[in-house]
C-alpha cells in the first residue's frame, strides 16, 4: 500500500459518496444474529416472509418480494411488463437507463425511450408527446417507469397531484406503470404523504434497503399477488433466489422499524450542508433544490479538473462523487452527523481557497 492511501485511512473519512455506504448498525446486526431461518425459495424462510408482508402492508399492497439488489427489482418488473421490441418510457437521467448496465435491452430486449425532465421530473404533456400510436412501423409503447426521488435530479420528489396526473393519462393510453421507489422513504418523510399514497397508481413498485434506511442488503417489490408470483418465477430465472435470507430480511425489517422516520434527520443535514456551501465563493448550489438527502453542488473558476478536485476533497477527508464537469453530488446517510457536514464544508472550503 502507497504512504498516501494509508494516510487517508489514518483520516477520518466523512463518506458523503452515496447512501448504499451505511453500516449495519449494532442494533441491526443483533437482529440478524437472532433471525429465524428457512429456505426461501421453498417460501419457508418466516423472516423474509415476514418482511415481505411487512413492506405490501406499508405500501398499501397485497403482496411483495424480497430481492438482492434494486437493479434487479427495476429489471424483474421491466420483464412482467414487456414483450421483446417493446418500447418503455423513462426519463432521460432515469436510473434505469443511466446505472443499469443495459440490462433492460440484454435482459428484456426492450428499447427504452428518454423523455426530457426536470430534475428528473416528467410532466403529463411530455409523457403523452412519447407514447408512440399503434402503427405497424412503431415500438409498442408499453410502460411507464417514474422514479421517486429522482436520484440524478438531485433527489427531487414528486409531487401526489404530478404522479397521478401522469399515471392517469398513461395508465389510459394502457400503459404499465412502474415506479423506480428507491428512495421512496425519502419522499414520504419529506412530504407528510404516505408511501401508500405514491404507491397507490403503480402496478409494480419497487423501494431499497441498502439506501437511506441502512440495510446492507436488498429491495423489495410491491404489487398484485397475481403479479408477485409471476416476479418470483422471474426472480429465480435471473439468479435472485435466496435460500437462508432472512439474516438479511432481518436487517431489512429492523430498518423499516427503526430507520424510516429518521430519514428527516438526513433531510435536515442535506439542507444544512447546501446553506454552509453556498458560503462558499466558487460554490454554486440552490439550497431550495434540496428537498432530501442529495445534494448537487457545483465549483465554478477552478483551474482544477474534476478529478483533481476530488482527490483534493479526499485527501482533506471528504468522499464525494462526481456527476459531471465540475459537479458533485453529496448524499447525507445514517452515518454523517450534523457535524460531519460542517467538518465536510470546512475541508471542501478549505480546498477551494487554495485554488
Ligand atoms: C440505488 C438505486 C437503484 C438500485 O440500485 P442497486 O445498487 O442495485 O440497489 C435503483 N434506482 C435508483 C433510483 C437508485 O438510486
């Protein structure tokens, strides 16, 4: 190992990179030692079937599956939803198409069709300019996939009347409606809205664990019984059946005990974070534009790269991730204080001030 790469470790990190960094907490581990276990894939693990009802009762629907990754949920719903040659509408910064491999063309040979938003957000007229007419010559539009909160968009929230307003014109045009819920907590924490009310239009909905609510592992989807067990066949044909899971369905329903309401602490932080940067000089962030825990900032008159500012950030002991030139993006998460923002603002300021 370098001397520098040992160095940053004597630093203490503050980890602003993503969500997903969290670490099972003591209290959650504890959990996960006591869980009962079966073999799911014979429906007899009594933890993962105990999350499972847990999660459709939150989101207002009859059922739900445990899976590995929400990757894997988008893409099990993609599949039930479409033929090959389909045509699906997502936004164009959408997860689904930005951070998925491509898997929805390898796995589902369906074409996906970006539709232009703001911060991530579709409007009811752009949804209705995509969704193609039946002719002979065009891609069946088939489905709909929205995304809350919209991760690239900075983690900007829906609105109740935008959702249903989208989901009713393209449930009519007979679309399928998925909603990408990664962070669907998030949402709900921020709005006062329940997940049950953003869920309710969605055929499928999907939300994670390993984000904000600090599991280490797994997202479920919420749906139809009929459709559940559809999914749970897809899920076994794409690898994701899981014997012993409840060690991990245990962290999954601890979290949703223990770590929704939380979520506003995160909020708060995010907030606090984008008031201290935009102190900054050669910051530029809209703190009104931070409605969760995702914060996009921006350093404007740097004769650095993006890459040496983020090593530069990094060796004074803040992680963060880069979204594009010269733009950051910083999640707040169960294991940043209210004091790692203010630590994280002075070394990031402190960076920029040797410019
Ligand atoms: C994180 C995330 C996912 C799923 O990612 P995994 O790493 O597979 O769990 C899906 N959609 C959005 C919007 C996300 O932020």
């Amino acid at each position: 190992m370098s001397a520098s790469a040992s160095n940053y470790e004597r630093l203490m990190m503050i980890d602003l990179r993503s969500d997903t960094v969290t670490k099972p907490t003591p209290g959650m581990r504890a959990a996960m030692a006591q869980a009962e276990v079966g073999d799911d894939v014979y429906g007899e693990d009594p933890t993962v079937n105990a999350l499972e009802a847990k999660a459709a009762r939150l989101l207002g629907k009859d059922a739900a599956l445990f899976v590995p990754t929400g990757v894997m949920a988008n893409q099990l719903c993609l599949r039930l939803h479409t033929r090959p040659g389909d045509e699906v509408l997502v936004e164009g910064t959408a997860h689904i198409i930005r951070y998925e491999g491509g898997s929805a063309s390898a796995l589902s040979q369906v074409q996906l069709c970006c539709i232009d938003g703001d911060r991530g957000l579709l409007t009811a007229d752009g949804v209705l300019a995509a969704i193609r007419p039946k002719d002979v010559h065009n891609p069946p539009t088939t489905l709909l996939c929205l995304e809350q909160t919209h991760n690239f968009g900075g983690g900007s929230v829906y609105p109740l009347s935008t959702i249903r307003e989208i989901t009713k014109l393209a449930g009519d045009q007979g679309l399928a409606l998925h909603l990408d819920g990664a962070r669907l907590f998030n949402a709900a924490v921020a709005t006062g809205v329940s997940a049950a009310e953003f869920a309710q239009p969605f055929d499928t909905v999907s939300f994670c664990l390993s984000k904000g609510l600090g599991a280490p592992v797994g997202s479920l989807i919420t749906s139809t019984r009929d459709r559940i067990a559809k999914l749970r066949r897809l899920r076994k044909m794409f690898g994701g059946g899981m014997r012993q899971a409840g060690i991990l369905a245990a962290a999954g329903l601890y979290a949703l005990e223990h770590h929704v309401t939380r979520l506003q602490e995160d909020h708060e932080n995010a907030k606090s974070f984008a008031l201290q940067l935009q102190q900054v000089p050669t910051v530029y962030v809209d703190p009104d534009h931070v409605e969760t825990n995702i914060i996009v900032f921006e350093v404007v008159r740097s004769d650095r790269s993006t890459q040496e500012l983020l090593q530069a950030f990094k060796e004074n002991g803040v992680l963060l991730n880069a979204i594009g030139d010269h733009l950051f993006r910083a999640v707040t998460h169960l294991d940043v204080s209210n004091a790692d923002v203010e630590q994280a603002t002075h070394k990031i300021g402190k960076v920029l001030a040797n410019a």
